[in-house]
C-alpha cells in the first residue's frame, strides 16, 4: 500500500528522520512523503510503500535504506533508471540533504530532517526552483517542451490565416514561459532555450502534415548575438516550405540600422518580421518606418475596452492603423477578448485580430485538426 502524508498528517513530531518532496503524477499535489519504515521501495506495483502511478516507472523500481545511520538508495535494474542529482545511478549510492532523485522522470528532493519540511506549502517553494534546476535539460533535449498553437485570424471572416507558438511544459517547476525562462537565465541558456523553442514548434507542426504560417517567438537577448540568424537558416533549411514571421518584441529595438539588416536577411530566407507589443512602452514609429516589418502587432493595453474608449483615442488608434498599412505593415489587433472589442477593431481598420474571443491557445492535436479548430472558432464567435 502507497504510503502518501497530506496536510493533516502531523510530520513536525521528529519520528521519521528522512522525508521525500515530490508529486505523484506529473500534474499532482506535492506531497510530504516520511521514510517511516526503512528498506522504502518505490515503484508501480501497489505492493511497494511508494507507488507512482506512471508508466515510465518499473514495477519495483528502487529502493532506499539505511546503513549505520546514513540513508542509500539503490537502483533495482528499472528501465529508465535512477538519478541523484542528474547522474544516473548504478548500484548505490549514499544520499545528502537536499539531494534530488529522480525514478525515471519523477523528481524528488531528499530532506535530512522534518522540520526543514514542516509542511507542502514550504516545500512547493523549495522543492519547486531545486527541482526545475534539475530538469532544465530535459527543457533543452525538447523532451520536456509542449507547445501550443493560438490562431491569428482575418479579422472579417474570422479564418485563421496563421499561428503563434506559444511554450508550456509539464515538468516540475517549469510550468510556465516566465519559470523557464527564469531557470534559463541563471543558467545562461535563455538564447539555447529560444531556439530549441522554435525548432519544436516547427516540428510538431510538421507531424500534422500541414503547412500553416507559424509565428515564431525570439528572446530579447538573442538580438545581439549572430546565433539568431543562424538558427533562422537552420530552421528555413530544415523545413523549406513552412511559411514563418519572427516575432520581434517592439521595446527590444535600439538598433535600428542592425534591425533594418536582419529584416533583409530574414527576407532572403522567406521569413518575415512582426513587430510585438506595439504601444506597450516606447511606441517607435520612425523605427517601424525604417525597418519595415510585414506585421505590426498592437499591444492588448491598446485593445483593452477600446470600444468604450474616449473618441479621440479611438482616433488615434484608427490613424495608427492608417499609418501601418500605407507603409505596407498589416495591422494586428492583440488580446481581443469580447465581441465588443472585435467590433470596435473591425471599425478601426485592423485586418487581422488575435485573443480569446477567437480561440485559446491550444494543442498541435486540436490547432490542426480542421473540424475541431473551425469548432473553436465558431463557438468563440457566437
């Protein structure tokens, strides 16, 4: 029988030395698990203290025991294996505070005392940055990146003429964009980790033999160094026909000679360029003129109630449009929400729209199944 502590379990009495951090499943609570009775094995079977419910987990998987007071853990021959701090195990090894284990792709942080993990809450915050340092390879491996697909719509007939690639990820504390990144940085992956991000996307879309126009995501940090290019020429080499527009965050721009370069050089390669967040910050109209991307997309701050919006801003908005399309940009009004706000973008002369009242960000499997994507549109629409 599994042995499994929730909050009402008192684990601040000091009766069990060693305790376990981790979830059970891959979208589970974190549990405080105490090695009560040592030898502890985990694996599938129910028969084991620890039973993890997931089919990368051998029957029995391993075990943990102890020896003159120290805490081992031995690996019982599983097929995916055993991991102490990323190395995988052979045999045995002895176990230290804050040690993370893994059985195959389930992680788990040893504790050398109760009180250090006193309760869930406590240990979600710990337990959570160790863990996703941890994992972070799998992140770049692309084994541990999910991602999704939010349709870009013609904002008159509500088809979908594009995509934007959106990352997710399952894996413990790197659920989010904001948390992967985050681990990214203190690692010195964040250029790394943008690629592979595309790649993936480009991948998955790939699967579904389907061609669609894919908006690709780059981190702020990659537009100072060359990798950039080089990773656009690896993705145009490695799927040739797949129509692409990177997305260039509009506050990231300082250079503008550089930016009007790369333009020219994405468009050699049959890419081109969107501007994202226009009108967050800095608004850089005379950049925008100069660098000429094939998209602008306006900031949800923009979108947000215009049609409750004073008439003059309504203006303003509806003149910035004018202005991007006489430059030849197409406008793309960002984070619609409401059949209100869709009308009020229709009125400003916006040709394409994208938010929630078109369609959630959603799976490969749902974005390019037809019936189920012309489904979600539909439903959004009325």
């Amino acid at each position: 029988m599994s042995t499994i502590f929730d909050d009402e379990t008192d684990v601040s009495t000091g009766e069990h030395r060693w305790t376990l951090c981790g979830r059970l499943t891959a979208e589970g609570e974190l549990h405080v698990l105490p090695l009560s009775k040592l030898p502890f094995r985990v694996g599938r079977r129910p028969s084991v203290e620890l039973t993890l419910p997931r089919h990368t987990i051998s029957g029995v998987h391993a075990e943990f025991y102890q020896l003159d007071e120290k805490l081992f853990l031995r690996d019982l021959k599983s097929t995916n294996g055993t991991f102490v701090n990323g190395q995988r195990l052979n045999g045995s090894c002895q176990l230290k505070e804050n040690d993370l284990v893994q059985f195959a792709d389930a992680p788990f942080r040893v504790v050398d005392s109760v009180e250090v993990c006193p309760s869930r809450t406590i240990c979600a915050d710990a337990d959570g940055q160790a863990l996703a340092f941890v994992q972070f390879d799998q992140l770049l491996s692309g084994a541990g990146i999910i991602t999704h697909y939010q349709p870009i719509v013609d904002i008159q007939t509500l088809e979908t003429v594009a995509y934007e690639s959106l990352i997710r990820s399952r894996l413990v504390g790197l659920e989010s964009p904001a948390t992967m990144f985050a681990v990214a940085a203190e690692l010195e992956r964040t250029t790394l980790l943008s690629q592979v991000a595309r790649r993936v996307a480009v991948a998955e879309c790939e699967k579904y033999s389907c061609s669609h126009h894919l908006f690709l995501n780059i981190h702020p940090s990659e537009l100072s160094v060359p990798e950039l290019l080089r990773s656009c020429e690896e993705l145009r080499s490695n799927h040739p026909l797949q129509p692409l527009t990177i997305e260039i965050h509009e506050g990231a721009i300082t250079q503008v000679q550089e930016m009007a370069r790369l333009r020219r050089d994405l468009d050699a390669l049959g890419m081109d360029v969107a501007f994202d967040d226009f009108g967050a910050g800095q608004s850089r109209i005379a950049e925008m003129g100069e660098v000429r991307p094939r998209y602008l997309k306006f900031d949800r701050s923009l979108i947000r109630d215009l049609h409750a919006a004073e008439a003059s801003h309504r203006h303003v908005i509806a003149s910035l449009v004018q202005m991007a399309e006489q430059l030849q940009i197409t406008p793309l009004a960002e984070g619609v929400e409401t059949a209100e706000e869709h009308a009020a973008c229709v009125e400003a002369g916006f040709v394409l729209g994208q938010g929630f009242y078109y369609a959630r960000p959603m799976s490969a499997e749902h974005a390019f199944n037809p019936a189920r994507a012309a489904s979600t549109l539909q439903e959004a629409a009325t």
